[in-house]
C-alpha cells in the first residue's frame, strides 16, 4: 500500500521533500552570503553542485559530461539556468543579505502564481475565479508580513496612519525577481526536460549557471575578491551544506516533481518553505517573528494551495 500511494504521488512527495531542502539552503547560503557576499556564494555553490552531478552522472549512467542530450534540451535547459540561477537566483541571495531568508522565501511563495501567470502568456491558459482568489489570498498573506502601520511619525496628522514597508523595499524586490525566476525557471525547465535524465538536466542549468556567473565576474573585475572568499573555511563549509541540498538535490528533486505532476501543483507544494523555515530561523538564526508574520506566512501557504486545489 505504502509503495502505491508513493508511485500515485510521487511527483507531490518530491516537491514536498524539495521544501525541506530548500529550507536548509536558505538558512546555509543566507549566514555564508553575510560573510562573503551573495555573488561569491553563488558560483561556488554552483561549482560544488556541478562536481556533485558530474559523480553522480558517471555513477549512474557511465558519463561525466550531458552529450546525450537533445539541442532542443540543451537550449531551453540553458535559457533556464540562465533565469532560475543567475538572474533569479542572483537576486534571491542578495535579498537574503538584506531582509533575511524568512521573508525572502514567504514572498517566494509568489512563484506558483508567476508560473502560472507566463502558463498564461505563452501557453494561453485561463485564470479561473478560484485561483484569483488563490493570488488575492497569496498577496494579502504577503502584505501581513512586510506591511506595518506607522504610529510614530510626529509629522503625521492625528487619526491617519501611514502605510509604510517595515523591511528594506530594495530587499522585497530583490526577493521577488527571485520569486520570477524561479516560477519562469521551473516552467522553461519543463518544457526543455522532456523525458531526458532529471540529474543531467540539472547539470545543463547549472553549467549555464556557472558561465553566466564567470560572465559576471569578469565585468565586475570581482575574481579577486572569490579568491578571498574561499579561504574563509566556515562560509564553504556551509556553502558546501547549501550546494549539497540545493542545487543538486533540491533542483533535482523539483525538476522529478515538475516531471511527474503538473507545474503549479509542484510549485504549490514547494512553497511551503516559508512555513518550514520558521524552527530554522528561530533555532539556528536566533531570529524573533512576531504573531502577524506568523498569521500571514499561513494565509499565504493557503492561497498557494488553494490556487491549484
């Protein structure tokens, strides 16, 4: 019985163990990003997870390198890695620098809605009522946490209270560029994987993911400051701890939950990060959250599951 209910539901059982491991990530890149920099943390992230998939490749299917892979593949999985890893990955670590990986993946949740916004787009699917009640649930859950009323502003007249941000706006929209590609990401992915090796798939983005960094690099004149980074011992060991269960075993887990169930579906479940982080932040991190972040990290997860219900 065990084994047919993980057969009928192993696509939701992946992104459900993809949430897990997205949780650790945050908290591993979020401390190791405050010591040396988010764009240091991302190419040496990615550089250990291609060594993890490479051994793995050539365990498991006697190859080191994806040269059975199809253009059509290696085209789309490269636009892919471009978008999830570097451009919105890019802007995911730094947000975790500046309003923490709490808030960065509760306003992550959005990425269901987003993909399912481009589904739209592209592929000219219908929103239903149901599931713009789903966003506005989403959006509102998100507006309890990083919106708080002002009631300290001597200049403000009695009886108005000002609506203002309670975290950094430039972090909130660093986090939601993330939130855009990782919901574009997931979809290119889909369309570029096909019924091609998930792990190998993998390596192709985060190959892209690698020369997109360099890329970097190079313009911003920033090797210097990588060689810095990597002698600071205990941000690689916890960089090592991120790569090991993000890149290579959360996107590879999110890749056979979007193989084997639907897009919005696996991108649903995977957002419940915000909701596991919580134990994270406050054991690990130290941080403190208050009732209403609570009551909106969970009216968030609602709309999200409500969204593809």
């Amino acid at each position: 019985m065990l084994n047919d209910f993980i057969l009928a539901y192993k696509g939701e059982l992946a992104a459900l163990i993809t949430a897990f491991f997205w949780a650790i990530t945050a908290i591993a890149f979020e401390s190791a990003g405050k010591k040396i920099g988010s764009l240091q943390v991302n190419i040496i992230r990615l550089t250990m997870a291609f060594i993890f998939l490479s051994i793995l490749s050539w365990v498991s299917r006697g190859i080191i390198f994806p040269v059975d892979a199809s253009i059509h593949s290696w085209v789309w999985l490269s636009i892919s890695g471009l978008v999830g890893f570097v451009l919105g990955d890019l802007m995911l670590f730094q947000a975790y620098v500046v309003v923490g990986a709490r808030i960065s993946m509760l306003i992550m949740a959005l990425a269901p809605a987003i993909a399912a916004f481009i589904g739209w787009v592209w592929l000219g699917e219908t929103i239903t009522p149901k599931q713009g009640l789903a966003m506005l649930l989403t959006f509102l859950g998100i507006a309890m946490v990083i919106l708080q009323r002002d009631t300290n502003n001597p200049e403000q007249p009695k009886g108005r209270k000002k609506v203002k941000f309670s975290y950094p706006i430039a972090g909130l929209l660093l986090a939601f560029g993330g939130a855009v590609g990782q919901g574009g990401g997931l979809v290119l992915s889909k369309y570029g994987m096909g019924d091609y090796d998930v792990f190998s798939a993998v390596q192709i983005r985060v190959l892209t993911g690698i020369i997109g960094f360099a890329i970097i690099f190079t313009f911003l004149g920033r090797w210097k400051k990588l060689g810095q980074a990597l002698k600071n011992q205990k941000a690689l060991g916890r960089i090592s701890i991120g790569a090991f269960f993000g890149p290579f075993l959360g996107v590879s887990f999110s890749l056979w939950a979007i193989k084997f169930t639907t897009t919005g579906v696996a991108s649903a479940l995977m957002s419940i990060v915000p909701v596991l982080i919580i134990p994270f932040s406050v054991l690990i991190m130290k941080e403190k959250f208050n009732t209403k972040e609570l009551l909106g990290a969970v009216v968030t997860i609602m709309g999200v599951f409500l969204f593809f219900l």
